[in-house]
C-alpha cells in the first residue's frame, strides 16, 4: 500500500448521520493528565452551538472522554473532562473559515488547555491549576464527524488526517507534523 499515493483521500459528512465509529479501544481510553487532538478539516456549514460540529468526540454518558468540535459561527471548542465535570475552552467567533482547508489541534498537559489552528496558537493557554486525570471512556466508541451518544451534533464539511494522541503535543511538533501523512500502525 502506497500511502503517498492512495492515502490523498478526506471522509465527507453532511451533519445529518455520518460517522466513523472506530470500536472502543484501550489505545484511545486516554486517561492520564495529556492529550492532544487534531484533523484537518474543510466545513462547508456552521452548526448553531460550540458544541456542535464534533471533529473527534470520544464522550461517554457523564464525565470523562475529550471532544474536539466546531460551530457557532466558526469558533473552535476543545474539552476533556474527569469524574468532577468537564473542561472547556471555546476560541472567539471566526476563528475558523468556511469552505477552507485548516489545521486544528487541541492539547491538554494537565494544568492547562490551548488550542492551534494552523499551526498558530488562537488564544493564550487556560490555566488550570490542578486537574485530575482525564475521566474513563471505556465502553464508547471513538467518533469522527459526529458525536458518541446521537446524530445531533454532527459536522457538515470533509474532515481529514484525524489523529488523537496520548501526550501533550508542543507548538512545534504540531507544526512539523501537521503536513505529515502518517501511515500504518
């Protein structure tokens, strides 16, 4: 298999009930104090909400899991939670284009949250103090384009090179590997 040539493909959704549905995994159970989310993503319509639009979403009934999302009128939302609530940041309005190809990333190191599109950082770092380990998923599907528990908050565009990480990506690896097509295990 030739990655370089058969790999140039994006997966497209209508917002209506597309989803990939990868099998609960222990390698995407990610419950220590770091992750880091990212895709490239082309949306070609808004959802009304920030947290519409799920990108990557691995969210169980309660609290736990991280989602990576988009909507309201191009804004950016990134949570993780934990067994006491969950956390988010939610980047300004327009922060995203439409009918545009753009890098997103989300990363959590367990004191604080921050997010990149493009590789550039769109707000200053939330600092969280202390935080306990990101809450358990096991059981839940990892979702791409839609949200775990229903068809109600899909994304409407073509969302491409989707990767969840165990870590806590800094700026420049981000940047380095943004254009990267990774290919097998």
């Amino acid at each position: 298999y030739d990655c370089a040539e058969f790999g140039k493909n994006a997966l497209s959704f209508d917002g209506v009930n597309d989803r990939v549905s990868i099998p609960d995994n222990a390698s995407t159970n990610i419950t220590g104090n770091a992750v880091t989310l990212e895709a490239w993503i082309y949306p070609t319509t808004w959802r009304g909400g920030s947290f519409e639009g799920s990108i990557i979403n691995k969210e169980p009934t309660g609290n736990g899991g991280y989602v990576l999302r988009c909507g309201a009128n191009g804004s950016l939302s990134f949570n993780v939670g934990n067994s006491a609530g969950w956390l988010e940041i939610i980047s300004s309005t327009n922060a995203l284009t439409l009918n545009t190809w753009q890098h997103v990333a989300g990363v959590f190191d367990g004191t604080s949250m921050k997010f990149y599109r493009d590789g550039v950082q769109l707000t200053p770092a939330t600092s969280l103090g202390s935080f306990l380990p990101i809450g358990t998923s096991a059981g839940i599907p990892l979702q791409i384009g839609e949200w775990s528990q229903s068809d109600a908050r899909g994304f409407i565009g073509k969302i491409d090179e989707a990767r969840v990480w165990n870590v806590a990506l800094g700026q420049s690896t981000i940047v380095s590997g943004m254009n990267q097509l990774y290919c097998g295990d």
